[in-house]
C-alpha cells in the first residue's frame, strides 16, 4: 500500500505511521518498492507510539468529549454478536475485515 502512497504524495508531504497491525503476524513483512520518491518528493516519514504523548491524555479528553457528547465526533462500531463469535472477530482484526472499532457483544442485558 505504500508505493501507491508515495506515488501519489505531494512534494514536502508528511507521512505519519502509527500501528501495522496487518505486519504484526505477517511470515514475510510487506517490502516498498519505491522508496526513491521519498527522496525525490522530499517526502517526511514519521513513526509515532501512543505512548509518545500521554502527558497530553487528559487534555485531550477535556476537549474531545464534549464533542462526543454534541454529536460533532461520531465512531463506526463493527459489532460482532455472542462469544462464540469473539475467536473470527479476532481474526479479522488482524486480515482488515473489520471496519472501526472492533466490538464483541457477549450479552445485550
């Protein structure tokens, strides 16, 4: 997906990684072919961990949820219903099946 991306970046574009939980199981990671428009492009790769800003944590959530709350942020759900279905939920967590966040439903009570 990568050499797409770089195709079709702007020159001084950013990139920003965050998670690859496609690679984390991967037998042979996924390789870049085109790395030259990195260079070419002067393109920025950035990699970046949760962890790297969790001093900011709860001033994000003293703006965030209000948003929530007013309708302004949604979020997609992809719920899977019954225990039974939490082993195949798992699994497509980790082949991009799901879309947004993945949720297991074990009782509607």
């Amino acid at each position: 997906m990568l050499d797409a991306v770089l195709l079709n970046m702007r020159v001084h574009g950013r990139i920003a990684a965050c998670g690859m939980i496609s690679q984390y199981n991967a037998d042979k990671p996924e390789g870049v072919s085109n790395l030259m428009n990195i260079v070419y492009k002067r393109v920025r790769v950035e990699g970046f961990l949760v962890l790297d800003y969790l001093q900011q944590y709860s001033k994000f959530l003293d703006t965030v949820i209000p948003y929530i709350k007013e309708g302004k942020i949604t979020y997609v759900e992809d719920i899977a219903e019954g225990l039974e279905s939490g082993p195949a939920a798992l699994v497509g967590l980790f082949n991009g099946r799901n879309v947004g966040k993945q949720v297991v439903a074990v009782s509607r009570e």
